[in-house]
C-alpha cells in the first residue's frame, strides 16, 4: 500500500489479505529493481559489528498485518549479527502519533513481542477502534499482562514521544513510500513493490545482509 493512499477509512474497511506471490529460489538481486540504494545513507542504531535491519510498519496498515505472522518467523532465522528493529511509520490514518506511542511503550515495557499481533488482531479482525489517546489507554486497561498505570504513564512520557519523532525522522529518511517496508544498513530500501513480494523482499535482504557483512 501507498503512502498517499492510506486512511483510517480505508484501512478499518479492509480486510486481512494473503501474502501476495510466490518464494522464488535465491539468486541475484538488481539495484533500482529489486531494492533501491539510499542516495544518502540514513542513522543507524546497532551495535558495532552488527547490521542494523529496520522494518517499516503501521498497526493501521492491513498489509502490515498479514506480513507480521511471515516477519516473525524470519526475524527468528537471522544471525546473531543482525540487529532487527521496528519503525511505526508517520503516516496510514489520523491518529498515526498514537499508534507510534503505543508502539514504543509496548517497547519500553518489554511487551512488543507478546501483543505486537494481538493488536493487529484486535484492529483488522476483532474491529476494534483503537484510534487516539483515549482508545488506546481504555484497550490498555483490558489487557492481561499490562499494568494500567504503568502503560499510561510511559504512554505519555517525553521519552516516548522523542522516539515517535524520532521514528518520524527515519522514515523521512529512508524515504518510506509505503508500508511493509524494509530497510538494511542504512544503505538499501526494499518492499513489496520492488521485490514482486513481501515473501521475495525477505529474500532480497537475506542477500543485502550478506552484502553488509562483507563491508
């Protein structure tokens, strides 16, 4: 999905997808067909001697949704020498700042990985109307394995709000048109678009962080 063309509208209105296209066999990837390089390479946050993979994604985005359970099982494939972050992107709705705060308070509170697909699930399955502030602390609040209080007073810290601009930042800089999208190194940019598929950009950043580690 497109940048220009999301809306809260839209994305409450569409229903989870399959994965569009098929694995195909490992082989050589093109620059400006496959992936696109960065004209000026964007921040990278790993640790020395680790390829930073950056995923670029909205809880409002359905597409995003139905690539989460196939991200997942990939993430647990990679090396140790990868460190694999996520960036709720600025855009897909009204309430886009919301949603990134939801994002890094899960974070903060070490949840993401236990309630990152439950939200997706309660957004495009169960329909709920997670949308703003209100919404999100009252859905926080019902949550087994949140502690209410908590969960709000991260929510609205400055420290949360300074990685939402921050993430903001890093979409503007990897230049995101449209969400699930990849990023490696802070040098390449691949999605759905310019692989053929969400399954074949997993392939194409296998090779661009074989590409990284050999400098």
């Amino acid at each position: 999905m497109k940048r220009r063309d999301f809306s809260i509208a839209t994305a409450a209105a569409v229903s989870l997808l399959p994965l569009a296209g098929t694995v195909h066999a490992q082989g050589s990837f093109a620059a400006g067909k496959d992936f696109i390089v960065l004209g000026k390479p964007a921040p990278v946050d790993a640790p020395a001697g680790k390829v930073e993979v950056v995923e670029f994604f909205s809880y409002n985005c359905p597409h995003c949704a139905a690539f989460e359970p196939q991200l997942e099982a990939w993430v647990k494939t990679l090396p140790a020498t990868v460190a694999f972050r996520r960036i709720p992107v600025p855009f897909v709705g009204n309430d886009v700042e919301a949603k990134q705060k939801l994002f890094y308070t899960l974070e903060a509170l070490g949840k993401v990985d236990e309630f990152q697909m439950k939200i997706f699930q309660a957004i495009h399955q169960e329909r709920q109307r997670l949308f703003g502030d209100e919404a999100i602390l009252a859905w926080a609040e019902k949550q087994p394995g949140l502690d209410a209080k908590k969960f709000a007073d991260t929510y609205k810290s400055f420290g949360v709000a300074g990685k939402a601009k921050r993430a903001t930042q890093m979409t503007d800089a990897y230049k995101v048109g449209g969400v699930p999208a990849l990023g490696v190194a802070g040098r390449w940019y691949v999605d759905g678009e310019t692989a053929g598929s969400m399954a074949r950009a997993l392939q194409v950043t296998d090779s661009l962080i074989a590409q990284a580690r050999k400098g």
